[in-house]
C-alpha cells in the first residue's frame, strides 16, 4: 500500500500540474459516472494530502476525495511540455519519476484511449491523470471532505501538525505499539515500512504496549517518522539507511538492496548488530525488527 509520502507527492503533482485549469473529468470504467459529470469542466483550484488520503478542491465547493488502498494508482501522460512523474501509487514496477517516460509530441493535447479499469480520468491544459483500482473514490462537499480528514490522526508530514493527540492516543492503549503506528486514526500516512523502519531507529520493541512508553519517546518516533517521510517525498522512495549503514552506495543508489534496516529482511543479519532480523505477522501485516537492537 502506497505509504504517505506517495500521496503528498501525487499532492505536490497535481498542484504542479493541474490546479487553476477547467478539468475535463470522466469515468471510463463507469464506476464514478455520476461524480465524473458533476466535476467536469470545474476548476481544480487546490490539492492536498493527509495521511493515505488526497484531496483534490474543485470550484463549487466539491472535493474529489481519494485513497489508494493496496492497488490503487495515478498514472499521467502529456504533451511535451508535461513535466510530471509518469505514475505514483502501488504499481512499484512503473515506480515514481521525477519526469515521465512517454511524452507526446508537441502540438495539441490527444490522450490515449484509457487502458484497464480507469475509475477516473482528468485532462487538463497540457497532460491528463488516471485513477486505477482506488480503495475509495468519493464527491463530497468541503464540510463533508474536513469531517473525513477530522476522523484521521495528526500527520507527521504536515509540518503544523501537533503530535500531542498521537502521544495521547498511544499512551491510553495497552495495544503494541507497532500495531497503533499502523492505526490510521492513530496517526496518518505511516504503512508497514515506515512503522518497521521508525521503530528500529529508535530502539523500541515492537510489540511493548503504548502505555508502557513515554512521552518523550514518543516524540521522538513522531520526529523519527516525519524526518523519513520528508526523505521519502523528496527521493520518492523510502529509504532509511544511514551512510555508514552503506558504505560506497549513495542515497540514491541505495534503493532497493541497501535501502531498509529491517523491513523484508527477515533471516538476514541486522545492518548495526548482525543478529538475524526477526518477522512475525501482527494485524494482518509482517512485523519486521531486530531482537537485539530492539529489546
């Protein structure tokens, strides 16, 4: 699933591409008809991310809400003059480019026949955006839009976000802790890899109940997990090793072998003890940590 950082950057991307045009706005697949004929030919006038969730302002007070769930995806394509990255979300073998592979020629805007189930399809001045196998895809008004943000945790990529209510709601569970990272009205935007990735770095064991750490500490992961997020909007890719952790291998090169500490590492030996990394299943989703640096 398609952690925060990808949905701040499809944010970052529609507001670079597309916010101030009139929108041509349908649904192919059919399945969003209905809201597709409501926003076509609105003005985008803003984009926004809160945790797994994007937002996109159309006039008239309506939002295009959207969350990408396991196999949802944007995927884009434009004319020569279309500078965005050619898809973000869980297609992991298209991956997140900073410039698009299949540019059109210069001249007017002629989008592709949509290609499989496209929810949604936006085509602006110079490019067009489609919307796959979404896990939502809702119209709302802008009240009904803020009460589903409202419902969220804080998320540590907005950098005005008050951590307080995420220190809180830990400190009150007798839950592990790696299953509250993972909780979404807990805190928003933090999936499986940044939850294995944070924890290792602060040294805290995964399954120690919320209650049983402090607020400090619990600062200090906030800070741990915004300061990855931030590096993973900026590399679109998450990549949580220190240089020391690989040698001779810049950041950018680190992606994927020498990427993660200890996320699908499991058998392997830790990058800072050499003890083999541990995995178990908690919630539904395989926990990744060290039982040495972790303890």
């Amino acid at each position: 699933m398609p952690e925060g950082h990808s949905i701040h950057r499809l944010a970052r991307q529609f507001a670079d591409c597309f916010v101030g045009q009139a929108l041509s706005v349908s649904s192919p697949q059919g399945r969003f008809a209905d809201g597709a004929a409501v926003l076509d030919g609105a003005v985008l006038e803003g984009a926004r991310a809160h945790g797994k969730q994007l937002f996109l302002d159309f006039a008239g007070d309506r939002v295009l809400r959207s969350h990408l769930g396991l196999y949802g995806a944007w995927s884009f394509g434009g004319t020569d003059r279309f500078r965005g990255a050619s898809s973000i979300g869980a297609p992991r073998r298209i991956g997140e480019r900073e410039v698009h592979d299949h540019a059109a020629p210069a001249g007017p805007l002629l989008p592709p026949a949509p290609v499989g189930a496209v929810r949604v399809r936006l085509v602006g001045d110079e490019g067009w955006a489609d919307l796959r196998g979404p896990a939502l895809c809702v119209l709302e008004d802008s009240a009904e839009a803020e009460a589903a943000r409202a419902r969220l945790g804080p998320d540590p990529l907005d950098r005005h976000a008050d951590p307080a209510p995420f220190v809180a709601a830990v400190r009150r569970s007798r839950r592990p802790v790696g299953a509250l990272l993972m909780d979404q009205v807990v805190v928003a935007g933090v999936g499986n890899i940044f939850r294995a990735e944070s924890l290792f770095r602060r040294g805290l064991d995964p399954m120690m109940p919320g209650r049983a750490l402090d607020e400090h500490e619990l600062r200090q992961l906030w800070a741990e997990n915004a300061a990855l997020m931030r590096t993973g909007v900026r590399l679109g890719r998450i990549v949580t090793t220190d240089p020391a952790d690989r040698p001779g291998i810049g950041e950018a090169q680190a992606w994927p072998g020498h990427a993660h500490l200890v996320y699908k590492r499991r058998g392997l030996p830790c990058r800072r003890c050499g003890t083999p990394v541990a995995a178990e299943e908690l919630e539904g989703r395989s926990l990744y940590w060290c039982p040495s640096c972790q303890r």
